[in-house]
C-alpha cells in the first residue's frame, strides 16, 4: 500500500474565509444507541459533503472529522487502535502550561461563505446532536490575506501540497490506519491590549518574521524565545513539519479574541514535540496568552470511515 491523498480527508492548508470548529462529547448513556447514530453519522457526514458541493459549487467546502482516543476506545473497544492515538494530557512547564479538555468528535469546517459551513452543521447535527453534547464550537474567519489575530501571515512554514502528504498523512508504518491523520485542536484567548501596546519591532521580534513582508529575521535579530523557534521540533538535526492553520476569532465588543490552532501530522509526536518546546522555552505567544482547550483526535482515511459505517468496527 502507498500514501494516497484522495483516499485522506481535507487535512490540508484550505483555512477557508468561513471556519467553524466542534468539539462533541458522547452522552455515554446507551452504547449501542450511540454506536448506532455515530454509524449514520459517519455515513451521512460524506452525503451531506458530496451534496453541498454540488448544491454551493463556489463554496469550496472542506471538511474533516475525527475521534479522540476516549471515543475510540468507548465506541470501538475490540479493534485495533491508530498507533499514536493516545488521549492529550496537560503540558506543564514552570511558567506556563497547555491544558488538556475533554472531547470525543471534533469537525472542521470551512468554506468561503458562511451559509454553506451554517446548512452543513444543521444538518449534520440532525444526526448526532441527540447523543451528544456540545462543549464548544467556535466560528473563525479569514483575516485579510490570511493573516493571524496579531497581524502576521500564517502558515508560511507549511509545505507545498504536493510534499503536505508527507507531514500530514500517516504512511504504511501504520497500514490499517494509512492515509488517516491526527489532528490537535487548541483554542487561545489572547489580552489584545497587551500585544496591541507592543512596539512593531518587538512584535516582530517576538513571531521572529517582519510584520508586512512577512520575511524571516536573522536569528540574531530575533528573541531567544521567539514564536518561530520555540515552536521547532528537531530530530537529528532536522526541522520537522506539520500542517497547521491558525483561525482567529472574535467578539470585539466583548474583548474576546483568539485563535485557534489546528495542527494535522502524519506522527502525533511531532506535534507533541512542537507544544512541549513551546511550554519549555516560554513562547513570547504565551506571555499574552490564555489556552482554553486542547486535545487529540483521529482523523480517519475514506476507507476506515467506510469501515466504521459498514459496521466492521463494531
């Protein structure tokens, strides 16, 4: 078998002008019932995609949908597990930390225009909402070119589509699973005042990149705990990639403002890796940052969602 992106859901750098994000937990009440609804679900989670595309073809809908290790166990409990599927435990480190919230399905959805992601969640939630309860779900936006909530592009470091598969889709080091990925969502809450009162030098020196061309600093010039070298991972000497989109949202008359991050990688380490360093290194982003959520999902290929509708996980 081989890496085969058509058969991966949307884990791809398509952050959308219109985001929403998920997170469901299982009532845990009746397995079967559940088992049951989350079968149609998985089912009718594709129809409504391949529908929506059709009916709203400028939409350019993507989707994606996961399991956390909880669910998978609490739902699957006699079948093999993706190998680094393992439910997110609290980062701690001596100034800050990065917490761990609960959560069983976790959906992304985006698109260019607000009513598409809207009708695909009605419907969508015909089918799961009775068994689930909601823990959160956040509403995101293109900022300008695509810029995060503090001003900078984002994503520059993410690879080209045609090497993303390599970072974002698991290989043949774990068949039964191939062409899935893992998925970490986090959501932060950012003291706007706090970075907006920052000099742009400062600012630039905390994300490690020029504000308006978006060019990398020497590394002289940047701070020891800048965003984009605490958020490295490296093994033998090698950066390491991951897929990662950063979607802000806001409710300005509240001075509520965030992000929330999604990270998608072919090895849940890496990932694992990237926050631990940022927590150790004291990220300058956490100085004026508060996290909110965070926790691992799996996001199973077409066939294993097949598979999960077909009953074969049962």
């Amino acid at each position: 078998m081989s890496v085969d992106p058509s058969k991966a859901q949307d884990v791809w750098k398509d952050a959308g002008k219109e985001v929403q994000f998920t997170v469901l937990e299982l009532k845990r009440q009746d397995h079967d019932k559940e088992l049951a609804a989350v079968k149609e679900f998985v089912d009718r989670f594709q129809a409504i995609t391949r529908s929506l595309r059709i009916r709203a073809q400028e939409s350019n809908l993507h989707v994606a949908l996961g399991f956390s290790n909880a669910a998978w166990d609490y739902l699957f409990p006699n079948t093999d597990k993706p190998k680094e599927l393992e439910t997110y435990q609290t980062i701690k480190g001596d100034k800050y930390e990065m917490p761990a919230t609960k959560g069983d399905i976790f959906m992304h959805v985006r698109a260019n225009d607000r009513a598409t992601v809207y009708e695909f969640m009605r419907q969508i939630m015909m089918f799961i909402g009775d068994v689930t309860t909601t823990l959160d779900e956040t509403h995101g936006f293109r900022y300008f070119e695509g810029r995060a909530i503090i001003g900078f592009i984002d994503g520059t470091e993410n690879p080209e589509i045609d090497e993303a598969k390599d970072y974002a889709i698991i290989g043949d080091e774990d068949p039964e699973f191939e062409n899935g990925s893992y998925a970490f969502a986090q959501k932060w809450h950012h003291d706007m005042d706090v970075w907006d009162a920052l000099s742009t030098e400062t600012q630039e020196k905390a994300v490690g990149r020029k504000k308006f061309s978006d060019l990398e600093l020497m590394d002289k010039d940047k701070l020891k705990n800048s965003h984009n070298v605490a958020s490295q991972a490296k093994i033998n000497g090698v950066t390491q990639n991951i897929v990662r989109m950063n979607v802000p949202f806001s409710e300005p008359a509240e001075k509520t403002t965030g992000t929330y991050f999604i990270g998608y990688a072919r090895h849940w380490n890496i990932t694992k890796t990237m926050l631990t360093n940022m927590v150790e290194k004291h990220d300058y982003l956490l100085s004026f940052s508060k996290i909110l959520t965070g926790q691992l999902f799996f996001i199973p290929s077409k066939t294993v969602l097949a598979k999960i509708t077909d009953g074969d996980f049962d």
